[in-house]
C-alpha cells in the first residue's frame, strides 16, 4: 500500500422504638412505687380513727390528684426524652453500594448482505415491487475475512444463502485451523469473490467468549442497462432501531427498501418517513411484518412519493432486521448510477462522514446547471428527527486542512426536515465532513462521479461512522481501484493497517499518521508476493479518527463507499440492579 503525503431499605432511626418503650416502662414503675406509698399513709389515718369521713374522701382526692400530676409529669419527661433522641443526628445505618457487573457471554456474528440489485419490472402499483433480470454484465460478490484468536484458532464460520444453504465454509470448528509454523500466530479464514444471486449471511461462532473479528462486504458492477455502475456495502449486523439517508423518489429516480429478518423470531416493523417539507405520514409505513428468514422489500415512492431527498426511520419489534436502500437514477435514456444505501450511526449533536470524493468545481457547477442534473453533484444531507430546530456547523477536511464552504458552513435545519447542504467549490480530493449540531441530527453525504451529461454517471452516499477503535477487520472486493480514507479531526491520529492475504496469511503491518484536521487517502495493495490482498485489519489510536473504503474503476465513472463497520469488542459487563 502506498500512502500520500501527509503532513436498599430505609436507615433505621434510633430511639423511635426500643427507647420510646423503655421510657414508658421507668413511667410506669415510677407511678406505682409513689402510688403504694400513698395508699400506706391512708391506711394509718383510716385506722387511727382520728378523721372524719368528709376529710378521708379530700384526702383521697389529693391523693389521686398527686398521682395524676406526677404521672403526667414523668410521661412528659419520657415524651421530651423521645422527642430529643429523634431529632438529634443519627449516624445512618446504610452504606452505598456499587451495582456488581456480570459478564455478558459472547455471542456469534451474524452479518447480513444485501441482495444483487435489480431492476423494478414496469410501473409497479403500490409499495412491492417486481423486478426484471439483471443485465448481461452484472456481477455480484462478496467478500469476507475471518481472524483467528492470538494462538492460530478460527472460529466456526461460514458464509450462506439467508434460507440456510451454506456458500462457502470457512472454518468447521475452533482449533480445525492453526497458524503455520514461523508466522505471527494469528491467520485468517478468508472468502474472496464468492458469487451470490440473492441475500447472503455471514456467521462465526465465539471463541473464547469473546466476539470474533469477522466482517463480509457485498460488491455489485454493471457494464449495461439501467442499473450499470457500481454498489457496495458492508455486511450489516441486524439491529432494532436503524437510520437511512439518501434516499429520492422523484421522477427517474428508484428507492427500494429491503427489509431482511435473518433470525428464527418474527419482525414487525415500522417505517418514519423524512422529506424536504416535513414528516411524511403514510398509512403503510407501520406494522410490516417481516417473517423469520426472509425478505420484505418496499418501494419507497409508494409510500412518499415525489420526494427529492428522504430520510428512513427503521424500528422493529420481535426479531432484529438489517435494511439497505436500492438508489437508482435513470435521466431518460442514460443511467445516473446505482447505489446501496447503508444504515448510519443514530441520531446524535454531532455526525463524521469521509471518504466523500469531490470533482473539480468548475465542471460540477456546469453539470448540476443542466435541467435534472441538480442531484449529480457532492452534498450533505441533514435530517432533524426532533421538535426543535438545529443549527449546525458543517466542516470539510482535506489533504491540505480545513476548507471553506459556501456561507460560511452555518445552516439552520428546520425540525422534521431533510436539509442538503451543497459540498462543491473545494479543490478536487477526498475529505471528511463533520456536522455538529445543538440537538441530535441524522446525516449522509453524497459522492458523485462524472461531469459530462452525455455520459453515465454514478453516485454514492457515506453514510455517518463511528470512531474508530481496534482490530477492524475490513474486506475489500478484487478489481479496481480500492482506496482507504481516513480522517482527523481535533487530534492528531495513528492509523495501523495490516494486509490480508488469499492465502490466509496476516501480513506485516504499516502505520499512517495523520494531523488533526485532515484527510489521509491510502492505495490498497493488490498483490503481496503471489497472493491478492482481500482486506485489511486497521486499528486506530491518539485523536479521534473515522474510516471509509472508497472503490472506482479506472475509465469509468464507478463510485462506491463503504464504511468502516465497528470492530471486534472483548467480553461485555453490564451493571446489575437487584430490586423491583
């Protein structure tokens, strides 16, 4: 690879209870001891004879008045002793105590590829599509790499069709494979190009309990038809709450919405819809069942039609779904591209999109000038899921640091709403977007490729990434150009990438270091000795850093971007609360 040029309970109060008892006990002995000496004294008098019955009854009186007087008195000395041992500071009985961490098992990898894309069959009615056969040129691969643990042991691993079928084996058993002697210990399983013609999955088994480093990326090209051009993107792991961006339906262009359900569970799912003047309400967007492995696909024009840029909301109970948008464009008779539209990080204040290619300036502005070529040019889109308003600062990165945007790169976002905000103007190059925002957005980027209307054009959109941590393990389809962009932004970064090989070989890693605020762009290697590079382990370290495969074809305006899926984690804990 050659890089350029860089520079419980409530606390117990005290003397609420035992001492509050003990003072009526002491009350009570008290009363009866001066009550016995009383009743002495009468008795006396009664046998002396010398008082009158008239003065034995006042005297009787006296004595119970005494009583009583000294009674109360002790009762209300044990009441004050009450009183004063409550509202006096008491130490407390409880101690706070850290909520135990219990180790989460590790579970497989179950990635999701989508389906070769196909043409829509006529005028479809409604949302479900029928689609025609692909073109004579249109091939669909994928490609996958599995890493071993530090001892040479693979994971069990495969690569199938979504109905069970396997494709290809990768490893049958943990410890079925071992490094070979003199190497670095860790080797990898590896599938390159293998055919597919419909939704494939991806599996490998813990080991060790821990997750496996596993990733698969799905690779579609055409030289022919309306489809021609080029789409990737990577293996999805299925999740209950997922954000697309990008997506058209307007006239020429294509959005088809595949649902997939690779688990045992049924899903049902629900669709919110983003467009340019608000939320869309559509009365089958909710409520989509989706059965246990199987597909659901939903052409997006049927529920939103003529929307020029729209935002999809996935959110499914029961099983977990993966879900990619077909983009197509069609300008009467000549294709505008084809694309996968990936799914996003979550909505959140601030969104990292890279490998965003941009064309010379003066050639977009002419292109995008040219009546239904406005979409054909590089830009942000911003959705704003909430009720506020957001305001969002957009940067852009380059090889060469920050570059201006028209206005300054402050826009107003309305709530509700799909904003796209134009990328052109900057040198050509690739780059990374930042958009920071004061409430939570949802953002993608589009690449484009081509500047002659005449000709066929292709598109891509970059979806937002996460940060980039350790031992990603990134696939990369044979045959064309294959670039790794990485981008910094408020601190300098190190990236490692290490080659992997078809013949299952980790090879020696190299570093790039890249300065905060830039984009670094790296040529993937095709060849190592006799064997091709299939992928890449990347990891990253020092300030935060973002990645992207970005793919072309030499005299073609091809264009794909594939973001850098998540990597391996170790084994999760998870705080446990004990209580109801």
């Amino acid at each position: 690879m050659h890089e350029e040029e860089n520079d419980g309970g409530t606390p117990a109060k005290r003397g609420s209870g035992p001492v509050a008892r003990a003072a009526g006990s002491d009350a009570s002995r008290t009363s009866a001891s001066r009550t016995s000496a009383s009743g002495t004294s009468a008795a006396g008098t009664r046998a002396s004879g010398t008082r009158s019955s008239g003065a034995s009854r006042i005297a009787g009186r006296r004595g119970i008045v005494a009583r009583v007087l000294s009674g109360v008195a002790i009762l209300a000395a044990g009441g004050g002793l009450v009183a004063g041992t409550a509202l006096a500071p008491q130490p407390s009985a409880a101690r706070p105590l850290d909520a135990a961490e219990a180790a989460v098992p590790a579970g497989s990898v179950q990635d999701v590829c989508p389906a070769p894309a196909r043409l829509l069959e006529g005028t479809p009615v409604g949302t479900d599509p029928q689609f025609s056969p692909e073109s004579a040129t249109a091939r669909s691969t994928v490609s996958a790499a599995v890493v071993s643990s530090a001892g040479g042991s693979l994971p069990g691993s495969a690569l199938s069709a979504l109905k069970g079928s396997e494709l290809r084996r990768i490893a049958k058993a943990p410890g079925s494979a071992t490094a070979p002697a003199g190497s670095s210990g860790v080797l990898a399983g590896v599938v390159e190009g293998q055919a597919v013609d419909d939704v494939s999955v991806l599996s490998a088994d813990a080991l060790a309990n821990r997750q496996p480093a596993a990733g698969a990326l799905m690779a579609y090209t055409a030289t022919d038809g309306d489809l021609q051009g080029s789409a990737a993107a990577a293996c999805q792991t299925p999740s209950n709450d997922l954000w697309l961006g990008g997506a058209n339906t307007a006239v020429g262009r294509s959005s088809v919405l595949n649902l997939t359900n690779a688990s045992t569970t049924p899903a049902t799912v629900n669709l919110e819809l983003y467009g340019k003047a608000g939320q869309v309400k559509a009365s089958g967007s909710r409520g989509l069942l989706v059965g246990p492995k199987s597909t659901r696909s939903i052409i997006l024009a049927g529920l939103a039609p003529g929307e020029e840029r729209l935002s999809v909301h996935v959110r499914s109970t029961g099983g977990p779904v993966s879900a990619f948008i077909q983009q197509s464009v069609l300008r009467g008779l000549t294709s505008g591209g084809v694309d996968f539209i990936a799914p996003g990080t979550s909505a959140a204040p601030s969104q990292v999109m890279t490998g965003i290619d941009i064309q010379d300036a003066g050639d977009v502005k002419s292109l995008t000038g040219e009546s239904g070529f406005d979409d054909a040019g590089p830009s942000l889109q911003i959705t704003v899921p909430g009720p506020s308003d957001a305001v969002v600062e957009v940067k852009l990165f380059g090889r060469a640091g920050q570059q201006a945007l028209p206005g300054g790169g402050v826009v107003t976002a309305k709530a509700g709403t799909v904003t796209e905000v134009p990328l052109s103007g900057a040198p050509a190059g690739q780059y990374t977007v930042s958009a920071t925002s004061d409430v939570s957005i949802v953002a993608a980027a589009r690449v484009s490729r081509g500047l002659k209307a005449s000709q066929s054009l292709d598109f891509a959109w970059s979806p937002a990434t996460a940060q980039l941590g350790s031992q990603h393990v990134v696939p990369l389809p044979q045959g064309g150009e294959r670039l790794l962009v990485f981008g910094a932004l408020d601190g300098r970064a190190t990236i490692s990438y290490t080659p992997i090989t078809a013949d299952g070989k980790i090879r020696t890693a190299a570093t790039a270091d890249i300065a905060a605020g830039t984009t670094t762009t790296l040529k993937a290697a095709d060849r190592i000795g006799d064997s091709a590079v299939v992928g890449y382990l990347v990891s990253a370290s020092g300030g935060a850093a973002y990645g992207t495969v970005l793919l072309e074809r030499e005299g073609r305006n091809d264009v794909s971007t594939v973001a850098i899926a998540p990597g391996a984690e170790g084994q999760e804990k998870v705080p446990v609360t004990l209580g109801y």
